[in-house]
C-alpha cells in the first residue's frame, strides 16, 4: 500500500523537476539576451541555454507529459549534438574573440548537420521510424532507447565531446601566456568550463550512458544535475559581469581624477593665457591730452579673439579695434599674434593706416591658417590739424554721437588675413569737441534673444539716440543692461567688445 502512494508522489516529483527547470532555463536565456544583445558572451551563453531549453521542453514532452510517443526523443539529436559546440563558441566569446564564429566553427556545424540528415531519415522513412519505434519505451518516466548502442550514437557522443576537449586544450594554452584582456576573464572561462564539464559528464552518465549500458536511466538526479549547472552558470556570470562592473567603476574613478587634474590643469593655463591675452590690451584708457576714452572688453570663454589699442605718437593718437573670427583658445591665440604683429608697424608715425592694414593682412595670410581670418578698424586723430581718419578691414560700421544725433560711419575694406597684397584706403571724417566715437565688435551686433533675434544695428542706433547725452561710463552701464533684457537667460554667443571716445 504505501509503495503505491510513493510511487505516484516520485513521478509528481520529476515531473515537477523537469517543467521547473524548462522555466528557469528559458527565462535566463531571455534575461542573457537582452541584458546587452551586442555583447558576443551574452548571445552564446543564451544559446547554450536554449539548447538546453529546448532538451527539457522535448523530454517533457515525451517522459513526463507523454504528448508525443517516445521515439519523437530523436528530435534531441539535431541539436543537442551542437551542445559541446556552443560551449566553445561561449568559451572562446569569453577569452575575447572578435567574432562569434570562425572558419573552424563554421566547418564543425556544417558536420552537424549530418546529425540532422540522420534524424530526418529515421522520422521519414518507414523502416527507421518503426524501428526507432520498437525501441524507444518510457516507463515510470524512464526513457528506455536500445537504438543508442549503435555506432552513430557513439560518433553522435563523440561530436558532443570533441568541442569540449578542445576549449580545454585552448583555456591551457591561454593560462600559458595570456594577454591582457584574455587576464581579466580567465577566471571565469576556467569556473564556467569546470562546471560545464562536470555537469555534462554527470547528465551523460544519467540520461545517456547508463542506458547505453542496459541500466536504468536516471531522469531526476540528471534533470538535477543540469539545473544545477544552469544555476552556476548564470551566477558565474553574473559575479562575473558585476566584477567588471566594479572594476570599471574602479577604472573610470581614476579617470575622473585624471581628468579633474587635467581640466586644473588647462583652467591654470586658461588662466595664465587670459592674462597673457590681457596684457595686450591697454590697461588704463581714462583721459589723454583732449580726449576721454572707455573701453569694455568681455570673452565668450576665457581668451577671446577681440583685441584694441590705443596710443599717442608725437602729433596723433591712433586708436584700434579687432576681432577674429570665432572664439575660445584659438582665436585668442591668433589675436595675440595679430597684435605681435601688428605691433612692429604700429608705433612708427611714419607709417599711414593703409600701410599699416596692408601690412599686417600680408603677415597674417603668411601665419594664418585656412579659414582664420580678421575683422579691423583702424582710427588716427591728427593733433595739428583736427582731422580723423578711418582704414576699415571688413570691420562693422562706427558712429559719431554728435549734438544729441548719431551718424553712422561706413567704410568699405577687406578682412585681414584672407588675400595677400590687399589695398586699403583711408576714409576721412568729421571729429569735432563734444563729438563721442563708438565702435565696437560683432558679438554686440549678432548678440539673440530666445526667439533667436539679433540684437541688430536698428537697436543698436535707437539705444545711441537714446543715450546721447549720457557719459561714457553711464553710457556702456546701460549697454550692458540693454543687453543682459534682450538676450535673457541664454549666454552670449560671441566675444564683446565696446570703446567710446570723446573729444574734449
């Protein structure tokens, strides 16, 4: 009586086992594949489990839920027979294969396939399913098969072993001499294959080898066995995939740090050029013998590629403004050498504005690189006679505050630093007492708002008229201010640049 109450419980039992471990086999693979579906190690060890999947869904099928007769087990054949293949595949994702299947592989498969051709046969053909037939049998979920003592059952074995023994010889020779990357994971390449081989054998032994020897095959312990190694795979892996984790982590905190003391680094270089770039640049405008001059200087970033000067020479007073196109280190660097430049002819009297401009434009288009080129405006007040003249290179207009109105002064002339041997002409204009000159850089004119309008040379002019009574230092306040209300909460696009000068 209690043998057959126990006897219905067992079978419950490894049925249990077997839909169990089909889940769970199923499930991981599904959690590997998509934990990264570029990642070669993650795709094979999913298909290492859904062949395994695929070997508990087909023994439920036949064994436990006896759906299908029991020589439809045959249908294991084509790809179980790819079991110790995959493995490999898997081992050798793991020491850091560029690729998932190599020119062996692809052989090793295209060999299995007549494992394939072989299962095809003995379903189809009406000799071999019946024989096949007469000696497949599940007892008390027990697969009896005396088809597996054949020679192509043996070979069948063999071709599931081969792959196996051959990862082994591969992982000794990778402990051997292994490179840097293959380091980091043989850990888990020697933990993955000892379970591996350890399970296979175990299972072999279960399902396959004690029935080949006429012994009772054990489903259980074997159904055991391989949920078992599916378990250490995954958490082999896993441990595997978190130490890498950890040790990226660990890789990009040094990297970080590296990183903080290069930006330190550059910021102090940033900084050292910032004030190299404003040593250029006169330190004191104030007031000179009959004039009264301001000026405002703000970079983008901490060079900018805006530079002015202004100087007495005997007789005359020449002021200067430049920008160059773009922003940042690079255009700082290019407008210190332009002012270097520069400043050879510069401070000879002797020299006109026109020769001055040519000069400079022919060094630059032998210094300059291609696409770097300069905007300038070049001014000289004639002490003896009162005149002012004015040489522009592409520059913006200027304007002349005069008597509550504002004059906007145009001259025509070629960007520096673009074609050699350019002409420049000097462009005469009125500068009388109580007249105020502004000139400035582009970054006020293309200054945007959020709805990407310019500030633009209308603006420009009303807010002129507006001020024209005020002094030089209300008057840049109130620029500033006009500026911060229209460009809002977005940052400035391009260097600022602002000079006023008044004759007294």
């Amino acid at each position: 009586m209690e043998r057959l109450l126990l006897k219905p419980v067992t079978l419950l039992w490894i049925d249990f086992t077997w839909i169990a471990f089909a889940i769970l086999v199923l499930i991981l693979a599904g959690i590997f594949y998509f934990l990264n579906r570029k990642n070669p190690v993650n795709r094979a060890f999913a298909l290492l489990l859904l062949i395994i999947g695929y070997f508990a869904v087909i023994s439920i099928l036949v064994i436990s839920l006896r759906v299908l007769d029991a020589y439809w087990i045959i249908l294991l054949m084509p790809v179980v027979c790819y079991l110790g293949f995959v493995f490999h595949l898997f081992i050798r994702t793991i020491l850091g294969a560029p690729r998932l299947m190599g020119r062996k592989e692809w052989y090793y498969f295209l060999v299995g396939l007549v494992f394939t051709t072989y299962t095809l046969f003995m379903t189809l053909e009406p000799n071999a399913r019946e024989y096949i037939r007469s000696t497949s049998f599940v007892i008390d979920h027990t697969m009896k098969r005396e088809y597996t003592r054949s020679a192509v059952y043996i070979f069948y074995i063999v071709y599931i072993l081969a792959p196996i023994i051959y990862s082994a010889i591969r992982l000794l020779r990778v402990l051997r001499n292994p490179t840097a990357e293959q380091q980091e994971s043989i850990s888990v390449a020697k933990s993955v294959w000892f379970i591996f081989v350890v399970s296979m054998l175990l299972t072999f032994f279960f399902l396959s080898i004690e029935p080949i020897f006429g012994y009772k095959q054990s489903t259980s312990l074997g159904s055991f066995v391989l949920m078992a190694s599916v378990i250490l795979y995954a958490w082999s892996l896993l441990r595997n995939r978190a130490w890498r984790i950890e040790s990226l982590t660990e890789k990009l905190l040094v990297r970080e740090a590296q990183l903080d003391e290069r930006n330190k680094t550059i910021e102090r270089d940033l900084d050292f050029a910032r004030i190299i770039h404003r040593s250029v640049l006169p330190t004191k405008l104030g007031t000179q013998e009959g004039f009264e001059m301001r000026a405002y200087y703000e970079p983008l970033d901490k060079v900018g590629g805006d530079f002015y000067d202004v100087i007495r020479l005997e007789d005359k007073v020449r002021t200067m403004i430049a920008d160059v196109s773009g922003h940042g280190v690079a255009a700082g660097i290019f407008s210190a050498m332009a002012s270097v430049l520069l400043r050879s002819v510069w401070e000879k009297p002797e020299k006109s504005l026109a020769e001055i401009a040519g000069h400079l434009n022919d060094e630059l288009v032998r210094y300059s690189a291609k696409g770097v080129f300069l905007s300038a405006l070049f001014i000289e007040f004639d002490l003896r006679t009162g005149s002012a003249s004015a040489v522009c290179a592409g520059h913006p207009a200027f304007y002349c505050i005069r008597s509550g109105t504002v004059e906007r002064i145009s001259a025509k002339g070629r960007l520096l630093g673009v074609m050699a041997h350019s002409t420049y002409k000097a462009h005469p204009f009125s500068f009388e007492k109580g007249d105020v000159l502004v000139f400035f850089t582009d970054g006020i004119l293309e200054a945007t708002n959020v709805q990407n309008e310019e500030f633009g040379e209308g603006r420009l002019t009303s807010f002129l008229e507006t001020t024209a009574g005020m002094s030089l230092a209300s008057r840049e306040n109130a620029l500033l201010r006009q500026l911060a209300l229209f460009h809002g909460p977005r940052a400035h696009d391009d260097d600022i640049t602002f000079v006023q000068i008044g004759k007294k």
